[in-house]
C-alpha cells in the first residue's frame, strides 16, 4: 500500500466485479484485509436488485455502499439504509409522471418493473435517432431529465443532478476523502460517466468499446478480465 490514507473504490458490478467467481474471492480477500479502502457498488441495476446478487453469490462482498438505478439512489451496505438526504435533493425538479407519459405516448416500451425506480424509468430504444427524438420531446415539453443511452437499446431518464458520475462527487464529499484517491472500474458504456479525471480510472479487460477508446493518464487499461482487472487496476494505482 502506497498511502496510509483512505481510498474510495466505486466499481460498477455486472461483467466487471461477475463474471468469474475464483478471481472474485482473491479480490475480495484484498479488500477485506485493506482496512483504508472504502468500497462501493455502482450499478444500473436498483438497489433492490443488487441486493439479490449479494444474497445469491457468496464471492460477492458486502461493500460499504450500494449505489443504485444510474446514481439515484444510495444504501448503507450492511445496514440497507438508504441516504435520504441524497433522494430528497434529487427529486427537487423531477416530474416522473409527465416524463413516462410523454415517452409512452412516443411508443417506447418500458423495462420490466424491477427495473424501475421512483427517480429512474427505463425503456427500450430501438436507435439512435429515436433517442434523439426523446431527448428534442422532453426538452419541448420543459421536463429536466437526463437521458442515457446505452447497450444500443436501453434508455435510461433520470434527474439532471443524478448519473454514475455526479453520484460518486457527493460520496466523496460526504466520506472527506480526496477526489484522486478516488478509484473507478467499469466495463460498459454507461459507466462511461465515473471515468472523469481526477478519478483514478480502471477499465477490465473484458470492457465494451466505448471505454476501450478511453484515453489519458487517469485511464488504466487492465489486460486482466472481471475482477482480476480490478484487482490488476488497484495495483496499478498503488491503492492496495
């Protein structure tokens, strides 16, 4: 270990900490035992689900957050408690209702209930161009949102203040720990938004290409797949 600092670790979960549960014990053994790391899950996926996965894989570990639905929602890990702080900010300007209303009435399909939250509605797109339709529609109708598209057919509209990115600002803020021993890893194209300089970059092995083409200092490509390229990120940063 480089520092005798705290070091906050938000990686996302799908196909970045899964995907291999032997190379997932030795990164949870690493983490159990570095006492400076502050750990946090950043999903796609709810709160709720994430959840299910600790449940269902024991080499998943307990982290010390879970961070939900595109960065709307945030949970104490062992405890469930969610940061209600965090929400009531979040829906200050957010209007869920007229927003689902105004996409349903385009004829986009919404995602199964599970992957709906009070602060995120997603749906399937089917291009580009009727992303861009969504996006011209709402700011017609004045209704501030953030919409991410991703996987080529997922959409996702959340609060402008929310995102993977902006979440882990106000973590870090909150636990007083500085922005560049703050340590990202994702795989996919919506975790695109976490790798933003001072954070310490990690993209595993196995990531799509929207964040193979990520560049710069604060970028480490892992040659290592799953956790294993975490793991070899970690190293790299000199944060274990």
């Amino acid at each position: 270990m480089a520092q005798n600092k705290r070091w906050l670790l938000v990686s996302d979960v799908d196909d970045t900490l899964l995907g291999d549960d032997q190379v997932l014990a030795k990164l949870a053994e690493v983490l159990a035992n570095a006492d400076h790391l502050v750990v946090a899950y950043n999903s796609s996926r709810p709160c709720a689900s994430l959840r299910r996965s600790l449940t269902e894989n024991q080499a998943l570990p307990m982290p010390h957050f879970l961070i939900g639905a595109m960065g709307t929602e945030i949970q104490k890990g062992e405890s469930g408690e969610s940061l209600t702080e965090y929400t009531q900010y979040l829906g200050q300007n957010w209007r869920r209702d007229q927003i689902a209303a105004l996409v349903e009435d385009m004829g986009l399909q919404p995602h199964p209930d599970k992957y709906q939250t009070p602060l995120k509605a997603s749906y399937d797109v089917p291009n580009e161009e009727t992303y861009k339709r969504v996006v011209k529609r709402l700011q017609e109708a004045e209704l501030e949102a953030k919409v991410i598209h991703s996987g080529e057919t997922n959409l996702d509209i959340i609060p402008t203040e929310a995102g993977k990115g902006n979440v882990i600002k106000y973590l870090y803020q909150r636990l007083d720990i500085p922005a560049f021993q703050v340590v990202v890893a994702g795989d996919s194209g919506n975790d695109v938004e976490m790798f933003q300089p001072p954070f310490r970059g990690i993209v595993v092995g196995n990531a799509d290409a929207d964040l193979k083409a990520k560049k710069g200092d604060h970028v480490y490509q892992a040659q290592a797949t799953h956790a294993a390229g975490v793991l070899e990120g970690l190293r790299h940063w000199r944060a274990v």
